[in-house]
C-alpha cells in the first residue's frame, strides 16, 4: 500500500491507475473494525476489473464546531496505515490541512447542503457541521474522481446529506451506504468510543440495547411521542445525557408524528464527554433487505 500526503503525489498515483474502477473510503482516521469493513467492501469485484481502493485520513477542521474534540480527536496515522493495508487499501490519502486547503479556511468556497436536511438531528445540534463534511467530500470527489464512495451508516444524516449532494451536483460517482458494525454487546463502532472508560463503556451500551427494544416493541401505525419519550426516560436512567430522540422519514429527514412506513428512529446522547449516535429503522411490515433511496442514490441495507 502507498502513502499519499500530498496531491501531486495522489494525481501521480491515479495516473497509474489505468482503467480499472476507482473505489474511495473517505474517514478521519482512528480506523477501527468498522472502517476495515468499508475498505473490505471498497474492494469487492463488482464487474469488469479487480477495484483499486483509496482510503483518505483527514481529521477536517470544518465540521468541528468551536467547543469541540477537534484538538483531541485521535490521530495515529501509522497505525492507520496498517489498518488499512491490512483490509487491502491500495493507498492512503493523507493530506494536512494546508495541502488540502491551500487557501486557508477564511476565503474557501463551501458546499451548503438544502436546510431541510440539516433541520433536526445532529443538524440542529452542530450548526455548520454539514457543510464542513460535504466541503471536505467534494473537495476530494473532485481531486480523485472514483467511480465508487463507500460511506457508514452509522451517521444516517450524514449519509443521506452526501447523497442528495452527489445528486445535487451530477457528480459522476456512485453512492454505496455500508451497514453499521458493532461491538458484541451493540454498540456502535465509532473512533470516538476510545474516549470511554471502562464504566462509561458499559453505560454506552445501553444505547443501542434500548434502541432495540423500541424497534421490537413497536405495533401498527403507532403516534411517535409516546415512544420518543419512553425512550428518553430510559436513556436518563442509563445516565446518558440525551441530545436528542427522534423519529424521521429516512430520506426526507422531516418528523414523523405517527409511525407510517419506514421510520427512523435516532437519538444523540453524552456518556461523560463523549457523544455518541446510533439509529434503528422502525416499520409496520416484516422487514426488507434493501431500499432504493432518492434518484441516483442507490439501495441501504436495513
């Protein structure tokens, strides 16, 4: 695998490439099981010829807001190179900020996603986070131009937000949303859950533990409030400080009073300093293996 840390050294690496498809796994790094996943995924044959897969690691100044873990946020970048190699990148994109940005941040053109996308959720909470992420995303669609992007799931928003972007923009590169890992006990794999002690990781796996007996408890065409306040309840009594509890249209993002359809169900909460997200998706029939999400978008494993 190569290291790539600045973008004459990535334009050199692409010209390699001849025609073989182009796979890309954009993260911050602190690459964990998860990541691994994507970059395994990256590298499945689709048709034609074997993928080349890039993995980029750049922790992105623009979507951390100003009382945040951007100064903290873990960075190991040799450690993340072996992760990556290991899940089998062909190479790591690992720019610095001032190589990515040349400009600075004060002048540079920004990408703002449609409000009603941004409206709830992390949105609301994390003002300015969004347009941060889809910058930074075209930014390095637009250096690397591949014919595949392998987000997580795990961040529903976030997933939605690129896609409706891409489409947006007509830029020419496939959208795939990746099922979310998780640990044996549920939780989530996040870079963040490094930042847990043993007790608060104990706490943390309430979370997804409540989220499923929500899902499994559901019956019918059920009103929202009562849920979503149960829920929360139940959080504080794991003592989560919950940001939020809420149920969307998984593609509109806009509220859904009554359970109607697919329904996302997310919540936001602290355990100690660190904030975790998770999601489950609640509906009134048997379950599906995938959805076609909005033109252009692709299926989501659900």
């Amino acid at each position: 695998m190569e290291l790539l840390q600045t973008i004459a050294e990535l334009r050199r690496w692409l010209a390699e490439g001849n025609a073989a498809p182009l796979h890309f796994v954009p993260t911050m790094g602190a690459l964990h099981a998860g990541h691994q996943n994507l970059i395994r995924r990256a590298g499945q044959r689709r048709s034609g010829a074997q993928p080349r897969v890039l993995v980029s690691v750049f922790v992105n100044p623009l979507q951390f807001g100003p009382h945040e873990d951007f100064a903290r946020y873990p960075r190991d970048l040799a450690s993340d190179a072996q992760l990556a190699a290991a899940a089998g990148a062909d190479a790591l994109f690992a720019p610095s900020a001032a190589e990515l940005y040349p400009e600075g941040e004060a002048d540079l053109t920004r990408i703002q996603p449609p409000e009603g996308l941004q409206r709830g959720l992390c949105g609301a909470r994390r003002p300015g986070h969004f347009n941060g992420v889809a910058t930074v995303v075209v930014r390095l669609l637009a250096l690397i131009r591949p014919d595949r992007l392998l987000l997580g799931e795990k961040d529903w928003q976030q997933l939605v937000i690129l896609r409706r972007v891409v489409a947006d923009l007509g830029l020419p590169v496939q959208v795939e949303g990746c099922p979310t890992q998780r640990e044996p006990d549920g939780l989530a794999l996040s870079s963040r859950n490094r930042y847990l002690n043993p007790q608060q990781r104990h706490q943390a796996a309430a979370l997804p533990r409540i989220l499923r007996a929500a899902a499994e408890g559901l019956a019918g065409s059920a009103p929202m409030a009562p849920l979503l306040s149960r829920v929360r309840q139940q959080l504080e009594q794991a003592q989560l400080v919950v940001d939020y509890v809420e149920a969307t249209d998984p593609f509109s993002l806009q509220p859904r009073p009554q359970l109607a359809g697919l329904t996302v169900l997310a919540v936001a909460a602290h355990c100690g300093a660190t904030r975790l997200i998770d999601h489950v998706f609640l509906m009134t029939r048997a379950p599906i293996v995938a959805i076609d999400g909005p033109a252009g978008a692709g299926k989501s494993t659900v």
